[in-house]
C-alpha cells in the first residue's frame, strides 16, 4: 500500500534515463557516422528540398538510417509510456511495473512500425514500379527517422517538465502532423505532379498514415486495459 501512495515520475525511472542516454547515444553516433551537422545533411535531401527532384540521393547513408530507426523505435515507446500514465496512472504501479512497461511499448511500437513497412510495401507492388516503391521506402525511412527525432524532443519535455497530459498529446500529435506533411510532399514530387494526382496521393495517404496510427491508439488502449485488468 506504500507504493501506492508515491506518484511515478518517469523522470526519476532508471530504465526510463538509460532509455534517453540510449537515444542521444544514437543521435550522437549518426552526427559523428556522417561527419557534418545532421540536420545539414538531411537538409540536402529531397524530402525537405522542396524545388528538387532529383531522386538519385534519396537520403541519408543507410548506417546513419539504422541508428536514427532504432532511436526512433525508443523514442515512439517513450512516448506511448508517457501518455499512458498520465492518462492511467495505475499502469505505474502493476506488480511489475514500471522497470518492465517500457519493453512492453517497444514490442508494440516494433509491431507497428513493422505492419506499416509491409503495407507500404504491399500497396507499392500493387500501384508502382519496383524502383518507385524502393524510392517511396527509402523516402518512408527517412520519415520514421524525423519523427523520431521529433518524439525525442517531446519525450525530453513531457519527462523533465511538469506538463499535462493533453499538453502532451498536443505535442506529439504536432510531430505526427509536421513529420506527415513532409512525407506527403516527398511523395507528391516522386509520383504525381498536377492536382487530381495530388488528390488521389492524399487518400492513399489517408489510408497509409492517418488509419493504421488511429488503430495503433486504440490498440494501445486495449493493451492499457488488458495490464489494468489482469496485473
């Protein structure tokens, strides 16, 4: 019962710290793999170079890519832990929590993720050519690793300064949007470029982006309810 009556604080979680050191380690091993500032080489991509369409350096080197994803895939969990206490504090106090919460989020944000890549992947075989879809995967990549980038920031808000939780999810809600619109404006330049094509990109990317993310919502609510119930 004495548990009970101390409030969590991600801030003061071990796992959590290491969890961030971890992240920053990542994001400090890319800037060193690229060897010039990392937003700078981002920067010189399509995906932010609006004006061009030369695709033959679609982004970063494929060893920085796998540093950032993996930051990326830490920082979704970090965030999906923040705003499930806030919005059920009792998943802080299950028998086994919090040290085993945290694996928890990243097996479901790696299940995510995943499902997402084979999507894109299926509705690639279906609508383009081979080269387009490795393009629009490259592209997606890129994607994961500046939201994740952007969830770190918010994580390191959301832990170190006493915010609520619809302030919370406003911030993260504002890097899904930032991080979606530079996607959609990526693939808008690779496959279409007059206004119906426009058009029908944007319920591909309805059906692409905006569902499978209200799923993984509603999927991490019945997954709070399941530890609740049964732990």
């Amino acid at each position: 019962m004495t548990d009970l009556l101390i409030p969590y604080r991600m801030s003061a979680d071990d796992t959590v710290t290491m969890a961030l050191l971890l992240c920053i380690f990542l994001v400090a091993g890319s800037v060193i793999y690229l060897g010039v500032p990392l937003l700078r080489q981002i920067g010189r991509t399509p995906l932010f170079s609006f004006r061009k369409r030369d695709f033959t350096e679609i982004g970063v080197p494929s060893g920085t890519v796998a540093l950032l994803l993996a930051q990326a895939l830490i920082s979704t969990a970090l965030l999906v832990m923040g705003l499930s206490i806030r919005h059920e504090p009792g998943l802080a106090h299950l028998s086994w929590a919090p040290g085993w919460l945290l694996p928890v989020y990243i097996l479901a944000s790696a299940l995510f993720y995943w499902l997402r890549w084979v999507l894109y992947k299926f509705i690639g075989w279906l609508f383009f050519t081979p080269s387009e879809v490795e393009k629009a995967i490259d592209g997606w990549g890129n994607f994961v690793c500046v939201s994740g980038l952007l969830f770190l920031i918010v994580v390191l808000i959301g832990i170190y300064y006493p915010i609520g939780f619809s302030t919370f999810a406003f911030l993260g809600i504002l890097a899904v949007v930032i991080a979606d619109i530079l996607l959609f404006f990526w693939f808008k330049k690779l496959f279409y470029s007059n206004f119906y094509g426009g058009l029908l990109l944007f319920l591909y990317f309805c059906a692409l982006e905006i569902i499978p993310i209200i799923l993984m919502v509603f999927g991490i609510v019945s997954l709070n309810e399941y530890l609740l119930l049964n732990y």
